[in-house]
C-alpha cells in the first residue's frame, strides 16, 4: 500500500467514528439503555485507531505483526456487537472498515477468523437482545461481504504492486544493458587504441636508447601522433553512438571507407544494395564495429591491398562483407606498419559482439581474396 493511500484509509476510519460518534451520543443520548455497549465499543474504536499507523508501520517492519489482527478482532467484535443493540445501527459502520481492513491487510485465514468473530459477536448480541427487523440477518451478511471487499482490494494492490515492480526491474535491465554497451565501447574504442600507442611509444623510445636512430624515432612518434588522432576520433564517434546522434549506417560506412583510403592510401569501394532500413543502435553498432576491424586489419595484414565493401540489406539480415587481395599474391610489396595488438583478438571480439545480436561472423580466404562477412538478423 503506498503511503498516501495509507493515510486515505485513516482519513476514511477517522471520519466514520466521528459520524458513528455524533450519531449515537448526540442523536440518541441520553436514554439509550444499552450505551454501555456502545460507549465500550466507541472507545475501543477510537483506541483502536490511535494505535492503528504504529501499529501498521510496526507490523510493516516486521515487528508486533500481532498487534494488527489483535486490534482488528477486537474492534469488529465490540462494534458488530454494539450495531445488533437496539439503537447501536450505525456502529455497523465502524464494524464495516475493520471487516474490510481485516481483508485487505491480514493474511487470509487469520482474516477469515477476525471477520468471523465478528459475525458470531453480531449475530450472538442480536439473538440474546432480541433485535428485530433485518439486524440478525442484514448486518452478519454486510460484515462478511465488507470482508471479501477488502480480500479484493488486497488483490488490486498486489496486483498493482507486481506491475510496479516489472517496470523497475525493466528500468533496470534497460540500464543494465546500456552499461554493458558503454563499457564495451571504452574497450573497444579507448583500450585499443591506448593499448597500440603504447606499444608504439615504447618502439619509439626503444630505437631511440638502443639504436640511437632519431630519424626512425621521429617516424614512429608521427604514427603515434596519428593513432592519438585517430583513437580521439574513434572515442568522439563512438559517444555520438551512445548518445544516439549517429549517422545512418550506409553513410557511416562511407566515411570509413573514405578515412581508412586518404590514411592508408588503398583503394577502398563501397556499395549498397537492398531495401535500406534503419536497424537497431546495437545492430548498426556491431556492423560498424566489424568494418572497423577488417579494415584495420586489411591495413596490417594486406597492406596495400584494394578493399570493398559490400553492404546488403536482404529480407531475413543485413550482410557486410569486406574483402581484399591476399598479401603476396598480387600486392605491391608494401609492409604492415602495425603490429597485432592484443594477441589476435580482433575477430573474435567482433564475432562475440555480432553472436550477442543472434548474428554471425565468417572469416577466411576465399582463392585470391581474405573475405570478412558479418551476418545480422533485422
Ligand atoms: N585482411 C586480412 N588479410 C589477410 N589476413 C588476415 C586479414 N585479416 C585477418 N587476417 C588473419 O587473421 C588473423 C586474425 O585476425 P584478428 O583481427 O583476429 O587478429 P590480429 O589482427 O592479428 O590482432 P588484433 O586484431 O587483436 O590486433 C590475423 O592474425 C591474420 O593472420
Ligand atoms: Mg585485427
């Protein structure tokens, strides 16, 4: 029960027993010769609900959960008694809101004994008094009914309770997964290219100690220059990714395609074909990703080599295929200005990153050609 409705409810119970109150002693008093009955009964309603938020929240927190049913039997018992005197009506009021508290906020069977006891107390007073008219039948009936109202209200409230809780855990996973993402980026994007310019300094300082080579050292340390470039890049493009400001995935590929022919200086072609349709972040992602691999990796293990992208939007996937001339076959004779960087994990990232999204990664030599296709269901 969430807060504000805990205290509607008190409102409700407050403004009964003033109404049960100004009725029987303003109304009927003085004369009444059972308002003993009702004075207990008025006093112990009022008692009842003095204790009721502590006694609520104790049982909440798991302590004095007594308490709760003890007040509750209590209650229902002296009002529907009180209601089956001759002039004690409107306590039936008051037995009503426990009846329908003993539902709402027991556990059933300890709820069927308080509303029962309640019943017998009704019953029991309007046969020993003599009550006529529909009393000893009307009043058992409406306190067993307000019983199986608040069993239904409790059920609402699980209910409700239950919904409430699917979102959260929703919510949740939502962010959960956008974490998985964002740390699969900073390693992909940031650990890569920290990890290669480290290596590369290292290189750097290494000709520049042992072989005293200042020339080479420069050389190297322009590459590294370009590595921070391009890692600064890479990590730009890929907050823009997680921050959903992309471009469509065709172009995206392009202007890789572009940047990897003026920095490599290779020829790189890109063609389309298909129905394009956008895909999810996490699919355009993974294709993204694979063309970033193949790409550097045909730079470092055809260096020189002519590549081409192949993108296809197909009715069941979406199909990237990256391929180049086999080094040594038909190649210029150029070398690989990069070295493997995390022991040959490149693939296997990829692949694990596009197996996630139930898609595929085949890889291989293909006659003169080493083809990369990556496989996405839409
Ligand atoms: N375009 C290519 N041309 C020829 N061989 C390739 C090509 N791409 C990959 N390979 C071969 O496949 C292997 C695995 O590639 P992968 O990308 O997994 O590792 P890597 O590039 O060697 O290292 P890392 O990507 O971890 O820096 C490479 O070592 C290389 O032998
Ligand atoms: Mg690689």
């Amino acid at each position: 029960m969430t807060p504000m409705l805990r205290w509607a409810n008190f409102g409700v119970r407050v403004v009964v027993i003033v109404f049960v109150g100004v009725f029987t002693f303003v109304a009927r008093w003085p004369g009444a010769a059972d308002v003993a009955v009702e004075i207990a009964a008025l006093t112990v309603s009022t008692v009842v609900l003095a204790v009721w938020v502590p006694a609520d929240r104790l049982a909440s927190a798991g302590n004095y959960s007594g308490l709760r049913p003890f007040a509750l039997a209590v209650m229902v018992a002296l009002c529907g008694a009180a209601s089956a005197t001759p002039k004690g009506g409107f306590f039936i009021l008051l037995g009503v809101t426990a009846a329908i508290a003993a539902g709402s906020d027991l556990d059933f069977r300890v709820g069927v004994v308080v509303a029962s006891l309640g019943i017998v107390a009704t019953e029991v007073t309007a046969l020993a008094l003599g009550t006529g008219g529909s009393v000893p039948v009307e009043y058992p009936l409406v306190l067993g009914l307000s019983f199986v109202f608040g069993r239904n209200m409790r059920a609402h409230w699980v209910y409700a309770d239950q919904a409430n809780q699917l979102r959260e855990e929703q919510a949740r996973v939502a962010t959960l997964d956008e974490r998985t993402r964002i740390a699969r980026e900073i390693h992909d994007v940031l650990a890569h290219s920290l990890g290669a310019l480290g290596l590369q300094i290292q290189v750097a300082r290494a000709v520049l100690t042992d072989q005293h080579d200042e020339a080479r050292a420069v050389e190297l340390l322009e590459q590294a220059q370009r590595m921070a470039t391009d890692g600064l890049n890479e990590t730009r493009r890929a907050i823009h990714a997680l921050r959903g400001e992309t471009l469509p995935l065709p172009a995206s590929l392009a202007e890789l395609g572009a940047h990897h022919q003026r920095r490599y200086d290779t020829r790189v072609t890109f063609e389309v074909s298909g129905d394009v349709r956008p895909l999810s972040p996490d699919a355009e992602l993974a294709i993204t990703r694979t063309a970033q691999e193949a790409l550097v990796n045909t730079a470092k293990h055809a260096p020189g080599q002519p590549v081409k992208i192949q993108l296809e939007y197909a009715e069941a996937d979406i199909k990237l295929t990256i391929r180049n001339h086999l080094q040594g076959n038909r190649g210029d004779g150029r070398q690989s200005l990069l070295a493997t960087v995390n022991g040959g994990y490149g693939l296997t990232g990829v692949r694990e990153r596009l197996l996630l999204l139930h898609g595929a990664l085949s890889v291989g030599a293909q006659d003169d050609d080493w083809v990369v296709v990556a496989k996405v269901p839409r």
